[in-house]
C-alpha cells in the first residue's frame, strides 16, 4: 500500500515546515490529490491517522480536494477533462492525449499552532 509512504512523507514535510517556521502543532492538513494520480483517498487517510500518533499533527484533521484529471489532446489541440489515463479525447475521440495535470499530490495548506 504506497499510500502509507504518501502519508509518512506529509509527515515529514510538516515537521520540516515546523523546524523552519517555527510551530508546534499542526491543526488542519489540506491535500490536493489528483484525480489521475492513483491515489485513494480513504487508504491515505487511513494511513495518515495511524502515522501521525504521537506527533506534531496528532488529532489533526485531513481535507482532502480532488482535483480533475487534464489534458493536452494533441489532435484537435484543445486542453480537456479527462479521468482516466486511458481516456480518447472527450471532443475529438482522439488517442493522443498528454496529461497536463491531476496527476499528483501536494501539500495545499498547513492550520498551525
């Protein structure tokens, strides 16, 4: 389950984000996770409350705000909504698709003490 590395990993950017902001807590945690980035979101907060016991974030809350999938169809030269990796162009039905974004994960935003 990668997701349990995905998580330890937003501990380790809180804790390097207290060391050098200078806080002690962590209240709230907002994650963007794409929709094309093959993580799943109840897995990760899984995860998430089981690494952060004993913790600067323990008892904090996780947002999590999905964000669409995207791409640059190279066809009919349009960017498109798309939601999966394998999807033809939603205008043009063409194949040949790069994706442009929704395919990661990051740290929105921090609430902090």
């Amino acid at each position: 389950m990668h997701e349990m590395s995905l998580a330890e990993g937003v501990l380790q950017i809180m804790e390097d984000q207290a060391q050098s902001q200078n806080f002690t807590k962590v209240k709230t945690v907002w994650l963007e996770i794409g929709q094309l980035s093959h993580v799943d979101p109840d897995a990760l907060s899984f995860c998430f409350d089981a690494v952060i016991k004993g913790s600067l974030a323990e008892g904090a809350k996780l947002e999590i705000i999905r964000t669409p999938g995207q791409a640059w169809c190279h066809d009919c030269m349009e960017q498109v909504n798309v939601s999966s990796l394998v999807d033809d162009c939603p205008k043009c039905g063409g194949h040949r698709l790069q994706v442009t974004d929704g395919d990661d994960m990051r740290v929105k935003e921090l609430e902090v003490d």
